[in-house]
C-alpha cells in the first residue's frame, strides 16, 4: 500500500484507488450523465424545431458543455469529491496532502477528462492510470488531486485512543455541527497514529489541527491543555454523541414496543408463601357454680315470714 504523504511529512491511512475500481465508477458516471443528456437533447430538439440551424448548433453545444462538462464539475466541487460512481464504489478525490477538493481541482480534472475520457473513449485515462504508481490519470496529476478509496477492511481500521481521564466530559458543550468529514477523518487518523510520527513533526500537525477545530467550534480548548489531549477529548465527544443518538433511535426504528410486565421475571422464582397457621387459643374456664343458697323452712323467706338459715353450719345463737 502506498500511503498518502501530506506536507508535514505524515503519512495517512489512504488508500489509492487502482483501473478497475476508477473505471466502474466512470462507467456509472458517464451513464447517468450521458441518459440526463439524451434526455435533455430530445427536449431541446422538440423546443427549437422552429429556430434555424446555426441556433439549433450553439443550443447542442452549450447543452453538451453544461451537461458532459459542467455537471461532473459541479458534483464535485459541491459534494467534496465524491460523485455518484465514486459514492458507490467507495472511492473519493482529495489533494494531493489529502484534503478536500475545491473547484480549481475540480475543474481541471474535468476538462483533462473531456480529452482522455469523452474523446479517446478513456484509452489516455486507463494508459496513464497503468503507468502511474498511485492509478493517477492526466486530469488528478495537473490537477494536484487523487482518488482513493473510503471503504478499507474492518481489520485495517485502528481505535482511536481515548483521551485522558480529567477531560472527559469537558467539551458536552461544544458545537460540533460546522465540522467538516474531511476534519474528522484527518483528526482520527493523526490520532491513530501519532505515536508512530516524529514528535516534533506530531506536535506541529496536532497544533494545525486543534486550530483547525478551534475555528469551527468557536471556542478555544481549556487552557494548559495539549493540542493532541484536545483532539482526542473532542472526538471522543462525538463518538459519545453518536452513540446516545443510535441508542436514542433504536426503538423508534424498530417500531418494537416493549411488553408490559404484569407477573414476576422470568428468571426469577416466585415466593413461596408459607402455610397458614391457626392461632392456638387457649381454652377459657368454664365459672365455678355457685349453688343457690338453701331456705329451711320455717326461718326467714320461709312460710312463717321469718329469717331463713343457710346451710352452711353457722347458727345465731338463740
């Protein structure tokens, strides 16, 4: 693999795309352009039946330049590098220090295109990109620009490295949405390997970097923290916001609603209450009884009116 070497002598992860991924992605290129086209042409044809014949001329030339020659060209510029054939084929133009493309690189790549692609049927293109070491056709080398690819192998791609422990946390208010892909992706891969540069050289471009995310954040990172610390913290900010945002939509994309539970868990076994038991009630005495006391007759209560006597041996004296 031949790596991409920017200006401060790092090299990064890019893989250069080789023929036969280019011309796949091409081929698509030019059918989607090429049925716009024709699609185009037989509705200016019908709209300029009644002009003459030099303006029926300049319409198809200035359709065939908007259409084969501008549109490419502003796909481009506007999407970073990335048109419809290179979108699904994982492939991308940078610079040759491996940033985005602008319209310059763009523009160039386009009108060398219309001669070694359009006009020799991509003879130029395909010779020049089996010569070259890095697949580069005419149009990527004066433009300064090459095509590499997106999509590498899960075993290729490296973790990042988390950020030290007191910063985690520190940047949850941190606006990230003015980051640009191409940022992140040149921030993970100096992260990935920034023990393998030179330090001076990794300190230098970490430096670069931070001022770089500085100006899109608008805020500057806490102070006596390193340029390399700050990068990681900010990243590892966004994983974290990417994953609360999966998690977040998760359920509403599956449309699963989760069961109520209305009995005990699965995994868990039901008490068992233990047997009820009867109070025991100690049996109440039943009362003494009394037996009423007895009437000799003839003494008080008796027939003579008199007080009776009880029975119990006691007499009043007479």
């Amino acid at each position: 693999m031949s790596g991409l070497v920017t200006g401060d002598a790092v090299v990064l992860g890019l893989q250069p795309a080789r023929l036969p991924s280019r011309a796949l992605a091409v081929l698509i290129d030019l059918v989607a352009v090429w049925t716009v086209y024709l699609l185009i042409t037989m509705g200016l044809a019908v709209a300029t039946a009644s002009l003459d014949e030099a303006a029926v001329m300049a319409v198809s030339i200035a359709s065939f330049l908007l259409v084969l020659v501008g549109a490419p060209i502003a796909v481009e510029t506007l999407t970073h590098g990335r048109s419809l054939g290179k979108l699904a084929c994982g492939l991308r133009v940078v610079r040759d220090d491996g940033g985005p493309i602008r319209f310059r690189h763009a523009l160039v790549r386009g009108a060398m295109g219309v001669v070694e692609i359009l006009m020799t049927f991509g003879v130029v293109a395909c010779v020049a990109s089996l010569v070259s070491e890095r697949g580069r056709r005419l149009g990527d080398v004066f433009a300064g620009a090459l095509v590499v690819r997106e999509r590498i192998p899960a075993a290729r791609v490296l973790a990042v490295p988390p950020p030290p422990p007191w910063l985690v946390g520190r940047f949850a208010g941190l606006d990230l949405s003015a980051v640009p892909e191409a940022l992140w992706l040149e921030v993970r891969q100096y992260l990935t390997r920034a023990r393998e540069l030179d330090p001076v050289v990794g300190r230098r471009l970490a430096e670069r970097l931070a001022d770089e995310l500085v100006a899109r954040t608008g805020t500057p990172p806490p102070p006596g923290v390193p340029a390399d610390a700050f990068l990681a913290g900010v990243v590892a900010e966004r994983q974290a916001r990417d994953a609360r945002r999966a998690f977040a939509s998760a359920p509403v994309a599956s449309g699963a609603v989760p069961p109520a539970v209305t009995g005990p868990p699965v995994f868990a076994s039901p008490a068992v209450a233990p047997p009820v038991v009867p109070p025991v009630v100690p049996p109440v005495a039943a009362p003494p009884v009394v037996a009423p006391p007895s009437v000799v007759p003839g003494v008080g209560g008796g027939p003579s009116g008199e007080a009776g006597v009880r029975r119990s041996g006691f007499a009043p004296p007479a």
